[in-house]
C-alpha cells in the first residue's frame, strides 16, 4: 500500500534519500494495520515577477490528510483495497476525495484492480518524476493544440484502474475513464515500466476519441449586437450538439542514478484531431539531482514545448520553455526548501508572458 501514496514535493528519489539517512517515513497504523492516517502538512509562499509589470505575493497550501487500508479474510481471497484522500487545503478543494479515492482488490503476483478516482495510467510518468520542480506548467498540463473542454484527464472520477505486481522488475499500469455522461467519450491509457538497480525507463499512451455532447439552449434571450438590446433569442429550447475530435499523447522517459546524483529525462508526443486535419506538438523534459551527504539536496530541471503545428501550419510564438531551480534542506520525513523558477510561455498572441517565479516552503510527512 506504501506505493499507492504519491508523494508531491518529494517523490521516490528524494523521499528514498531522505529516509537512509535521516528515518523512515511511516503512515499511523490502525486496527492492526487494516486502517493507516497518512498525509503532510505543507505550504509555501510564491512570489512573482511577472513581465507584464504586475507581481504577486501568495501561499499555497499543500496540506492534506488520507485514509488507506488492506482486509484480508480467512476464507476469502483477493484482499479489498481501499483508500479514501483529501484535497489540499486550500479552500473547498481540501475536501474528502478530491484525490485518490478508491476500493478494489488485490491478488497475490498478479496487482490490483481498482475503481474511483484515481490517476491516468500514463500521467503517473508526466508527473512524476518529469514534472518536478515546477515544470508542469511547461510539460504537464500545457499545450496548444487541444480544444476547451477537451483537455487531457491526469486524476479523474469513474476510473476503472490496474495496476500490476513487479515481475521480476517490470510493472504494467492500465485505466478505462472518461464515461461519467457517455460511454462515447471514454479514455483509455496504458502504462509500463522497468526498474533496474540503478535505473529505470517508461513509457506510456493516453488517446480518446471522438465524441459529441448535446445540451438544450436555456437562454430565452439574447443581447443584439447592433442595438444592444435584449431580443428573444431563435434557438431557445433547441438542442445544440458539440462535437470534440480525437486527441492523445504519448510519452517515454527513464531515470539513472549515480551514487547521490540523479538524471531524468522524457518526451512527450501531444496529438489533436481537428475539423479540417490535425495538430500536434512535442514536449521535453530533463531534470538532474545531487544530495550532499543525505542532507542537501540541489536540483535543476529544464522543460520546453516546440511551436505547434496546426492543419500543417506552424503556430509562431506557441514554444515555451521552464528553467528551475531547488536547493532543499532533508530532516526526517520533511524538507525544507527554496526554489526559483523561469517561465516563458510564449508569444503568438503578441505579448510575451514571461515570469520569474520564487518559492519558500516546507513539507513534513506522516
């Protein structure tokens, strides 16, 4: 069950680092250990160098708690999984079951199947470890070819999830979602991995097809343009149909270590059907850690976008590019640590969107 908690600061390298030299990180075991608390208290404080000229000053609190189990029966085999997280703190998201919440079974060397909200199968790799520190904005959710409303799911309700046993250093990850509405709009991701003793690569698939949604037009009345003036609106009570085309990704990436150095690398293939041809864009990330004598830790990340391509034009201006930095401070199950970070997010409306981005925060696990 430890691996079904996804750490969002730490991560496996760091936690493993922190943990050989300065304690384990363990959850509360309850009733025998068919029930464990777990969770962080985390927060940091942003400040923002914007280009427009416009700064910020904000904290963002990663706070949260979770509920997780395994029964086991006598009589009765595979055992039930269960897991039950709350959202960060901040606001209304920090509610019960804003992130992984699910139940499921386990069989013995084969994994777990489970159902509820949960994680794509290939976003696991987008965002750990390619996505940290702070180049999800360029790597993760960013891209320039899907349409509103079609974006691609990371975590999702109505997910239907696999997830194997490692056999003899390969795991297979598997989701179905995307349903809740229409069967039409399902999304389907796989997921595979291999684990050396100093190393590991990855690869994974997103893709949804095509789908159409229909909704009534609730609007009795409409402004006109040219008087602005209210005016009854003709398609009132009508039905609209909104038609989404085909999108996916793909990624593969690996990890190697050195000692207290390690490297990361992936791509990532984003593709979009459109209504007169298609679009696609590629994403790059690469990161490099070291840990001075299991305390300090530096690390660097590097992530871009190239200009899309849209019906076989290029969109000038749409590349974008994150350049960070960390430098962190390791106690028992906690960090402490400051980052900076660079984006520049383009320019194919005219207007540049570069920012400079510091950080302060802490995490403690539980």
């Amino acid at each position: 069950m430890e691996n079904m908690f996804k750490r969002t600061l730490l991560g496996a390298a760091i936690a493993t680092a922190a943990m050989a030299s300065t304690g384990a990180h363990a959850a509360i075991d309850l009733m025998d250990g068919k029930v464990q608390v777990y969770g962080q208290a985390a927060g940091a404080i942003f400040i923002d160098d914007n280009d427009n000229g416009t700064n910020a000053a904000f904290s963002d609190m990663e706070s949260r708690i979770g509920f997780r189990g395994v029964v086991e029966f006598d009589n009765f085999a595979p055992d039930i999984v269960w897991q039950i997280e709350s959202g960060n703190a901040n606001g209304a998201s920090g509610s019960f079951g804003v992130r992984d919440t699910y139940i499921g079974l386990a069989f013995d060397n084969v994994g777990s199947i489970k159902w509820g909200r949960q994680l794509q199968a290939a976003y696991n790799y987008v965002d750990w470890p390619h996505s940290n520190p702070g180049l999800g904005n360029v790597f993760d959710w960013n891209n320039d070819i899907t349409a509103a409303g079609n974006n691609y799911l990371d975590r999702a309700d109505n997910t239907l999830r696999f997830d194997s046993v490692s056999w003899n250093g390969v795991g297979v990850q598997a989701t179905i979602s995307g349903m809740g509405t229409d069967t039409d709009a399902m999304v389907s991701s796989i997921a595979a991995n291999y684990a050396g003793s100093n190393f590991g690569i990855h690869a994974g698939y997103y893709h949804r097809g095509d789908y159409t949604t229909s909704s009534k037009v609730d609007a009795p009345f409409i402004k006109d343009d040219v008087t602005d003036s209210w005016i009854p609106n003709p398609d009132y009570g009508t039905t609209a149909n909104t038609k989404y085309y085909a999108n996916s990704y793909a990624i593969v990436g690996g990890n190697v270590s050195f000692g207290d150095v390690t490297l990361t690398a992936a791509y990532k293939y984003m593709m979009q059907d459109t209504a007169t041809g298609d679009a696609d864009q590629n994403a790059f990330s690469a990161t490099a850690q070291y840990v001075a004598g299991g305390t300090w830790l530096y690390k660097v990340g590097y992530a871009a976008t190239t200009d899309a391509d849209v019906d076989g034009k290029t969109l000038d201006g749409s590349a974008d590019t994150a350049i960070t930095g960390r430098i962190g401070y390791l106690l028992p199950s906690a960090i402490i640590y400051s980052d900076v970070r660079h984006y520049d997010m383009g320019d194919k409306d005219g207007v540049s969107k570069e920012q400079t981005r510091f950080l302060l925060g802490m995490e403690y696990y539980f």
